[in-house]
C-alpha cells in the first residue's frame, strides 16, 4: 500500500462495470473526511459503488483512499477487500450470534495489525454508549443496539474509510432518532472519512457535508449537499418532500419560551422547542418548501416567526399546479412551492423583491 503522511487527503474511484442490465460508470473525486452520501432512486448503482470501493465488486479502474492505493488496473494492482483498510456496515447488523457484544468487536481489532491499529476500542465503546451492552448476545439487543455494536465493530479495524451502506434502513424512527446522535459523536471525535448509502432525503440532509447524487450508474451531480438540495435543475428541489438547508450559528436562546435564535448570511430564524445550544454553536438548519410562502409586502400582526426579505432568483415549474421557486437572502438559499395560481395572481417574477414566511424550521445538529 502506497500511503504517504503529506499525500492530500481524499478518495478517488475511477470505476466501470458492466452487467447485463446495468452498467456503472463513475469518475469521483470525493472529501477524504466528513460523511458522504451516495444517494438516489433504486436501482441506480450506490451499493455497487459502494462494494466496488471495498473490492467485493470487481470493477475496472482505480481506487485511492488518502494515499492508499487499492486498485489501479493501469497497473496491475489490485489489494483484496482483507488487505483494504476499511470499515463496513450493512442494512442489517450481521453480528456473530453465538459471540457477546465484546467479543464481536473484538473479532474486528483481532484482524487489524497493531501497527495499523489507531482507534482506541475504549473510546469507541464510550461514543457508542455501548458499555453495558458488552456482555450480552446480539439475541437481546434492540435493532438500534445491534447496529451500535457492528458499527463499534467496524471501527475496531481502525480503518481509513468506513463504508455504511443503508445502516438505518432496517429501524423504526424512534430507533432511528436514538442512532443518529451518535453518529454525530463519532464524526466529532473520529477522523476517518464515511461513504453513506442511503434513500433517505432526511438522513443526507442530517449527517452528509458532501453528497453524489446517482442516476443509471452515472454521476448526475456532486457537491457540497445544502447547495445541491437547491438546485433546481435537480430531482431533489422537486416535489413535495424539497427542502433546503442553511448552515446556521446559534445567536441566543431563551429557555422561559424554549426560543433558540440562530443567524445566517442573510437574516435570523427563530425555532421553537428545539434543545438549547450554547450561543456560537454552528447547526444546521432544514427548511422544508413546502413550508415557505411568499408576500409581495411584509406582514404584519402574523402568528409566524420568520420573515425574511428575499430575492426571487428563479422559478420553475413543478407537479400537479405547483411551482418551485429559488429565493435568495444573502448568500442563502431557500425553496418555496406555491400554487402556479398563487405565482400568477401575485405577478410573482424572476429578480423581483418579496418577503419569504417560513411556517416551519427544523434543527439537524
């Protein structure tokens, strides 16, 4: 393996594959830290990326992680998905059933030279909160519990690049919304990179700085993941489920009115009974378009709390009588989806000044 301390730190996948029915085909030069995520419809090639990566998919072409040279057909290189240092998490835990909790994630550190080895397995067991999980079998855990332990198990092998191919798909929400702050955890304190499989809107916007949007085994578009949400020439800002996310700071937060204020380049939003941040905190901010709509002056005596003066800076057609409009403040992006009657009867027009009001802001962080 070809690793140097000053190569720059990212991951590239130079691949192609070729299947009766379909045909993957990428050329990806992806953010060797943070999470992420592969995503689109069914069927369009992100766990075949995914296990290409890892070398359980023999694909054709080149795969760097931070240096590490896996693949490289040009010359002749290949490293088996054993020699790869890597961490994967199925759907499904897959954890051996016969083995306690402990003993599973310590099948991952067994197989992992103590050269290589920089994940300390106490830290993991502490992020994971998984501590009192360790004597017992898989049998008895929850799904949420199981997958804590095979993720601790991943990163047992201390691996320059975990890869999770849909890890919460199997949960119910409340089982989700119990994992995902760990992930959190583990992205503060553990530097190794993440490729996230998922068909979830709701989880990209949650965890992915990055994202790669897939269509047919082709990349349709990657980038920084708040600014592809927005894009209208995109399948994401379509529809009823659109959002748009505002990287945000925490301003102040008043616990008599559980009010929390956070600023953006571009103005303020105010949430209601979100969990208290300390002022400075960086979140992130999903505002669905659904849930935003447009006033040709600004309000007054409204119930809503967030009002912003926007620009519109462009409109485009959207299902069943709909249209999406891109509304800019600052250097922020917001969607709205209004009736193509409202648009018409307001005049509504692309550059035109308005007043966007925002019904509904959630807190991803």
């Amino acid at each position: 393996m070809n690793a140097s301390p000053q190569a720059e730190r990212h991951i590239t996948a130079r691949l192609q594959l070729q299947r009766a029915d379909f045909a993957l085909d990428v050329d990806l030069q992806l953010p060797g830290q943070g999470v992420t995520a592969l995503f689109g419809p069914s069927g369009c090639g992100k766990t075949t990326l995914l296990r290409s990566i890892a070398g359980l998919e023999r694909a054709r072409g080149a795969v760097t992680v931070n240096g590490e040279r896996w693949q490289d057909d040009a010359a002749r290189h290949w490293l088996p998905t054993h020699q790869r240092a890597l961490g994967y998490v199925f759907q499904e835990a897959s954890l051996f059933p016969h083995l306690t909790a402990e003993d599973n994630i310590r099948y991952g550190l067994r197989r992992t030279p103590q050269a290589r080895q920089r994940v300390a397995l106490e830290q993991v067991i502490e992020l994971l909160g998984i501590a009192q999980l360790l004597p017992r079998k898989p049998s008895t855990l929850s799904g949420g519990e199981r997958q804590r332990v095979a993720i601790a198990r991943a990163l047992a092998t201390s691996p320059r690049v975990l890869l999770m191919d849909e890890p919460l798909s199997a949960l119910d929400a409340q089982r989700k919304a119990e994992l995902l702050p760990y992930f959190d955890k583990l992205q503060a304190h553990l530097d190794i990179p993440v490729l996230y499989v998922s068909h979830s809107l709701d989880e990209v916007a949650r965890l992915a700085s990055q994202l790669v949007l897939l269509r047919a085994g082709k990349v349709m578009a990657q980038g920084e993941t708040a600014s592809l949400l927005s894009r209208l020439d995109l399948p994401l800002a379509q529809g009823d489920t659109a959002a748009a996310v505002v990287p945000a700071t925490v301003t102040a937060h008043d616990a008599a009115q559980h009010l929390t204020t956070a600023g953006f380049d571009g103005g303020q939003l105010r949430l209601v009974g979100s969990q208290a941040h300390q002022p400075g905190t960086a979140v992130r901010l999903r505002i669905q378009a659904r849930d935003v709509s447009v006033a040709l002056t600004a309000p007054r005596d409204s119930s809503i709390l967030n009002v912003l003066p926007v620009v519109i800076a462009a409109i485009q057609p959207d299902a069943q009588g709909h249209a999406m409009l891109q509304l800019q403040a600052g250097t922020t992006t917001l969607l709205a989806r209004l009736s193509l009657h409202s648009v018409q009867q307001l005049g509504l027009q692309v550059s035109q000044p308005v007043f966007a009001q925002v019904k509904g802001v959630a807190l991803l962080d």
